[in-house]
C-alpha cells in the first residue's frame, strides 16, 4: 500500500544580498512560500514567490494550499495543473511534486523529462541602478549565460 502524502506549507523571509530594485520599487528580502511534500521519508521541496501586481499574497497562497484535500488529490502532472489557478501556489506545489517523484525515481528532472541540462538558459537580472554600477554588476556576471536588464524612463 502506498503511503500518503504529508503536505507543510511555510513562511520565510529571506534576505536579499543588498537591495533588489526594478521600476515599481526596492526590495531587501524575498517573501518566499516553501512547499515541502513527504512521502515514506522522501521529501520535495518547491518554492515561489507571491507577487501583488498579479493580485497574489503570502497569506493566501498558503490559505490555498492548506485547503488541498491531500486524500482525494491524484497525483500526476494534469492534477497539479486543474487543482489550483496559475499563480505561485501551484508553481510551489509543482516543484515539490517533481522534486519528490524524481527523488523516489532516484532520477534527476533532466532524466525524468528526457532533456540535456545544456538546452536550458536561466536569466540572472541586474537590479536597476546607475548605468556605472550596472555595468560593473555586468561585468562581475559576465560569466552567466544570459543577462537580464532592467531599465526605467524618466522620472522612474
């Protein structure tokens, strides 16, 4: 008989190396939800960030994963995507479920999907500043594949 799944919904608030700044203002710490699911002592962890300009909050991506009937939910990848909207709850959830199904596969998620790390870029973004610190942030990361910029018109 296979186990159920123990679903932990946490808070944290995690310090940012400095202030991150884009056009609509500065943040010094990310306001991250972690969702950690467990099963027969595996665990997988996801985490997301809520962000109000998609009218999303801590309290109530947490609220809407606690609601989860953890007894009634088929886990498989159609499930995960019609149980909750689009949003960080569900991006959180769906990182726990394949980091513990590719943990139980004793698989990594490159193996599970059939695809080479290497076709896959991540972007890293320099935080808005002067364009001379922006550029010295660029040259320290020159070393990353892809560099995201954030700009901001007069006035901002």
């Amino acid at each position: 008989m296979i186990s159920p799944i123990k679903l932990t919904v946490s808070h944290h608030a995690w310090p940012i190396n400095g202030a991150f700044t884009i056009s609509r203002g500065s943040k010094t710490h990310a306001d991250v939800i972690v969702v950690t699911l467990e099963q027969d002592g595996v665990m997988g962890r996801g985490e997301s960030v809520p962000y109000a300009r998609y009218g999303e909050s801590v309290e109530q991506a947490m609220a809407d994963l606690t609601a989860i009937d953890m007894q009634a939910m088929n886990w498989d990848t159609e499930s995960l995507l019609t149980m909750l909207p689009a949003g960080a709850a569900r991006n959180a959830l769906d990182c726990a479920w394949w980091d513990l199904h590719c943990k139980q596969q004793h698989s990594t998620i490159w193996q599970t999907l059939k695809i080479k790390p290497s076709e896959q870029t991540t972007a890293f973004t320099l935080s808005l500043d002067t364009p001379e610190k922006m550029g010295l942030a660029a040259e320290k990361n020159q070393h990353r594949p892809l560099l995201k910029l954030k700009l901001a018109g007069e006035g901002d």
